[in-house]
C-alpha cells in the first residue's frame, strides 16, 4: 500500500531513531525494485537494517530522499531526476561491506 511523503519520512525517522547510528550513517534512495537493489546494487546482508515504503508518486519518493540528504545529511543523490516507476523508498544503515 502506497504512502504520503510525511508518512514515509516519519516511518524511516522512527527507524533510524529505533536502530540507531546517526543519520549520516544511513543511505536513503528511490528504486523500481528495492529489494534488488539493497541486496544486489548496495550489497545489504540478510538480517542487516533497511526499511522499504511505497509513495504515491515518483516526484514523493524523490522529494523524501532530498530530504534526509538536505536536512540530515544521509546518504542518498538528492539531485536525481524523478524517473518513471520509482514510486519505493529504501533506507539502510552503512556497513563495511556495503555500497552506498
């Protein structure tokens, strides 16, 4: 089920707040498939802290992830064109072995 942008933003504050790490330690990114890209594209382990929403729009998805890159200063590209499909929001927390 799709979510509003604040919906999103308030489910991955609560997560990070929940996981902890600081901000500056998670990536937050829009994907088509979100599953493929934190275990395929950015090399998250099973069992390792991520989070996925679905926005209702590609232009909510992109607008969440300028906002944690602005604001809290996660990783992310916040200056990535909104592209057809990527509706999901992904948020993970760094680790040696991933990718960002």
């Amino acid at each position: 089920m799709s979510k509003e942008k604040a919906e999103i933003i308030s489910d991955i504050m609560a997560y990070v707040e929940k996981i902890g790490g600081g901000y500056p330690n998670w990536y937050v990114g829009t994907a088509t498939d979100p599953k493929g890209k934190l275990y395929n594209t950015h090399k998250l382990k099973q069992g390792e802290p991520g989070l996925v929403r679905t926005a209702n729009s590609e232009i909510q998805a992109a607008d969440v992830v300028t906002y944690f890159v602005k604001k809290y200063k996660t990783k992310g590209d916040a200056d990535s064109e909104v592209e057809p499909g990527r509706l999901h929001v992904y948020a993970y927390k760094l680790q040696p072995h991933t990718k960002p």
